[in-house]
C-alpha cells in the first residue's frame, strides 16, 4: 500500500511538474513591440506538432498519433493543431473524428482545411495567388505571320497560287503586321472580286475578324476557307481557334487535329490543342503534345516547357513538374511571376521552405508585389512562424490584396 501511494506521489508530482513548466515555457519571450494581434499557443505546442512531423517521416505513426494528442491535450483551442489532427485523422481513416476536429476549426478559421490540405492540393492551390499567364509566353503575332509566308513561298512555287493572287495577300499582310486591320480587310476585298475562290484570303480576314473579336464573321469567313483551301493547314487551325473561343472544345480539337495533320510542324495548333485536351481532362494526351513542341523546337517554347510542369503537377508528378519549371526560369530568370509559380509548386508538394525562398526571389525582382507577400505569409505558418507570415499578410494588405486583409483578420486578428 505504501508503495502505491508512493506511486501515486510521484505521478502527481511529475504532472504538476509538466504542467508548470508548460506555463513557464509558453510564457518565455513573448513577441513584444507588434503593430498587430496574434496568438501564441505555446512552445510546446509547436514541439509537439514537429515531433508528429519527424514521427511521420519516420513512418512512426502511432508515435505521431500520441505526439498530437499531446499537442491538443495541451491548447484543446488551438485551431491549427486541431487541424493537423484533423488531417491526419482523415488520412488514417478515423473519417468521423476528422470530422468533428474540423468542425470545431472552421468555427474559428475556414481557411485552414484548405491551407493544410484537408481538402487535398487543389484546395491548397486555390487559396494561393496565381499571377502567371502562360499565355504572356507564346509564339508571338511575327512567328504566326511567319507561317504565312513560308507557307505561301511553298505554294507559289509549286504554282498553287498566281503572281496577282500572291501580291494582294502579301499587302493585306503586311497591314496585318502594321495593325491596320481596316486597311487589310479593304485589301482582302479588293483581292477577292478578282479570285473570289482564294481560300487563304478568307482565312486572311477570319483571323483579323478573331483578332477584332467579330467571332461569328470570323467563322463565316474561315468555313469558307477551308472549302477552297482545305489543304491549307492555318486555315484548319484559325477555325479551331474561334471555336475554342466560343466554347465549342469537340468542335476545336477536330480542327486543330486536322491542321496538325496537314502540317505536323504546325507548333501553336499542337500547343492549343493540348490546352483544349487539359480542359476536357486528357492531361496525358496534353503532355504528349506540349513533348512533341518541345522535340521540335529543342526546349526553346518556354511556354510549352511550363504548361507541361502544370499538366504534370495535375496528374501529381511533382519531380517532373520541378524539372520543367526549373528549366522555364533558367529561360527567363528576370520573371518574377515564374518564382511565384515554382514556389506556388513547391507549397502544394509540401517543401514549406523551398517555396518561401521562391517568394523571397520573387520579391527581390518585385518588392512591392502584393501576391508573393501573400503566398509567402501563407508559407510562414506552415513552418510554426505566425510572427514573419502576419508581417507578411499585413504588408500585402496594405498594398490594397483584399485576399490578404481577409485572411489577416482570420489568421493574425483576435
């Protein structure tokens, strides 16, 4: 009997130990001279978290398990540590527990399921800012008219086209490269009374009337087009385009099939019809397309190079999505938004410090961009700094970023 109650002292005196030297630790240092409110769970909190997070990379899973029940055992109101339970509850199929650990977080904060990826990388992803426009990277207007002419050269010499024929088209296009759209359809009109059959003329003036936005003339004009000129694989690829552009994606694959068909070394028909495949969710028909670009243009269509690495990052290749990404910045290094892409990429894979190093890159290039400050204050909590990734969601706020003063208010605000 005495032995127990010698026990039972000694479990008392360890618990009051642990228990006071909790206050203690989580009472040391506090954050002092701060313009904002945030709110400090406790040094032992964050071990206890970490020491989940090294448990887990050790596949030590029920150490991990005990590590975070110690860690909401200590702070029961702590919403991020209710939702690292959460996630891992979900993760080992304790489906109903995740559940109600969720519950109570979204009380307090409902961007947390999303920010520690309860609701998978594309939750994640939606959260974060994406300020780069793949698009800025395509073939630009000369390259297209480049078709053109070499395209005509080749059908002049084989006498597919006359000599009158041939030199109305090369003056509508040069107005074409001039911007002067009304001269060249004024051109093209004039160019038609004589050769009311020239299918490249009308595919002339589909692709301004695209360009102008006119969608149904442009598809007017480009069926005719490719009734007189259907080997004329442009033509097959502006009619694609107008019907991606309205929306009509089967209808669009079908023409730029058909361009690639006619002219295998057609880049920006294959590069358009990969992106129709990413919409209807054809991602590995997608890559095949973008590999196929970068093969004939030896790695030099940046734009190609990236939306491979998205393609990848969606079929969730995280080390092939790094090596395109990788490659697109060592083209262009100087484009901020391509380290905030990378870092958007290295966030949703899990390498918090890689992706804040992308922003801080990112932000030595552009130091007032107010996403790379959201994005990388967003990384700040996830590596146990509340303090650097207020500082950062208040700096991105203050630069006008409405989604950074709402998760202010939400992660940094009482």
């Amino acid at each position: 009997m005495k032995k127990l109650q010698s026990c039972g002292f000694c479990l008392m005196f360890m618990l009051f130990f642990v228990q006071a030297n909790g206050q203690s630790q989580s009472l040391e240092k506090p954050w002092i001279g701060r313009t904002y409110v945030v709110q400090q769970y406790g040094v032992q909190n964050h071990n206890f978290v970490r020491q989940a997070d090294i448990a887990l990379r050790k596949f030590d899973f029920e150490g991990a398990f005990f590590a975070l029940e110690n860690a909401v055992a200590q702070n029961p109101n702590s919403p991020e540590v209710l939702m690292r339970r959460a996630v891992f509850r979900k993760t080992f199929g304790m489906e109903r527990e995740a559940r109600q650990d969720l519950a109570l977080v979204n009380r307090q904060n409902p961007y947390l399921a999303d920010l520690y990826g309860y609701n998978g990388p594309e939750g994640l992803w939606a959260l974060l800012d994406e300020t780069f426009d793949p698009g800025a990277l395509q073939l630009n207007q000369v390259d297209v008219l480049d078709d053109y002419y070499r395209l005509w050269d080749i059908r002049y010499s084989e006498r597919g086209i006359n000599k009158g024929e041939m030199e109305g088209l090369d003056r509508a296009l040069r107005k074409v490269e001039e911007l002067d759209f009304d001269a060249a359809l004024t051109e093209l009109d004039q160019l038609l009374k004589a050769f009311p059959t020239s299918g490249l003329a009308y595919d002339l003036k589909g692709m301004i009337y695209t360009r102008q936005g006119q969608l149904e003339e442009a598809g007017k004009a480009l069926a005719t087009a490719v009734i007189h000129a259907p080997e004329f694989a442009i033509a097959w690829y502006n009619y694609g385009r107008v019907e991606e552009l309205k929306d009509n994606l089967e209808q669009a694959n079908v023409y730029y099939d058909r361009a690639v068909q006619l002219q295998e070394d057609l880049i920006q028909a294959q590069f358009d019809r990969a992106g129709v495949l990413r919409k209807k969710g054809g991602y590995e028909e997608a890559l095949a397309d973008y590999s196929s670009i970068l093969q004939r243009s030896e790695g030099q269509h940046t734009a190609a190079l990236l939306q491979r690495g998205v393609t990848k990052r969606q079929l969730g290749d995280f080390g092939g999505a790094l090596v395109d990404y990788n490659q697109a910045i060592a083209a262009h290094p100087d484009q901020a938004e391509l380290l905030q892409s990378r870092g958007n990429l290295n966030l949703v894979f899990g390498f918090y410090h890689h992706a804040i190093r992308d922003y801080t890159e990112a932000l030595q290039l552009t130091p007032d961009d107010p996403s790379s400050l959201y994005n990388r204050g967003l990384a700040h909590f996830l590596i146990f700094d509340p303090v650097s990734a207020c500082v950062d969601l208040q700096n991105s706020a203050d630069l006008g970023h409405e989604r950074a003063a709402l998760k202010y208010t939400y992660f940094c605000g009482e």
